[in-house]
C-alpha cells in the first residue's frame, strides 16, 4: 500500500462522475479533507484522504445529497455517518460475491451438473 496517491489515482478509485477538478472543488467545500501538497502544489492523498473522499461520494453521487446536506451530515453525526456507510459498503461487496458465484454457476450446463450429481 502507498502512502501517498496523486489527485489523478485518487479520481479513478472514485469511478464516474468524479475528476480531478471534482475533487479540488471538494476540498473546498470540505474542511476535513485537506491533502498534504507537495512541491508545486502537489496534493498527496493519504488512505484517510480517500476514506473521507468515498463517503463524501457515497452521501453526493450515490445517496444524492447536496454538498451543505453532506457538509452537515459530516459535521453533526461523523461517526453514525461512516458505520451506515461502511454498512452500505460491506452489502454491495456480498451482492457482488453472490453475483459472480451465480454467473459461475450459470456457465455449468445440465450435463455438467448431472455429472456432479451422479458423482457425488
């Protein structure tokens, strides 16, 4: 693991709709987010920095809050906030895993699975 990720890495873990003039835009809006710079200006995102940056996505892109809703959801219940979130997080990993074990599934044909039967 890195320590430290460009604002271009950073865009891409966040998927579509987030750019890098997202993300300057973000920190902005967001006190809590404030990435080391390096020379240059150069910012420096830090596995912490990206913590915060998906649930700022999660409650904008994904739940459709506006920034003030997120800035105040943020500030008045921070801690309730990230447990919903990693709840939400932990849910589509599991449907993802059952996803892929059905369309492993779904490649075995009947023979294939009578063959299994009779074996077993």
């Amino acid at each position: 693991m890195k320590l430290y990720y460009s604002i271009h890495e950073v865009a891409a873990m966040l998927g579509p709709g987030v750019n890098e003039s997202t993300l300057r835009y973000w920190e902005k809006e967001f006190e809590q987010l404030a990435p080391r710079k390096a020379g240059r200006g150069v910012r420096q995102y830090t596995q912490k920095d990206i913590d915060l940056l998906k649930l700022i996505y999660h409650l904008v892109k994904e739940k459709g809050m506006t920034l003030k809703g997120a800035k105040s959801r943020l500030a008045v219940n921070k801690e309730k906030t990230d447990k919903n979130f990693e709840v939400v997080s932990r849910l589509k990993q599991i449907r993802q895993e059952l996803m892929d074990m059905k369309q492993a599934l779904d490649a075995f044909t009947y023979t294939q699975m009578e063959e299994l039967r009779i074996e077993s």
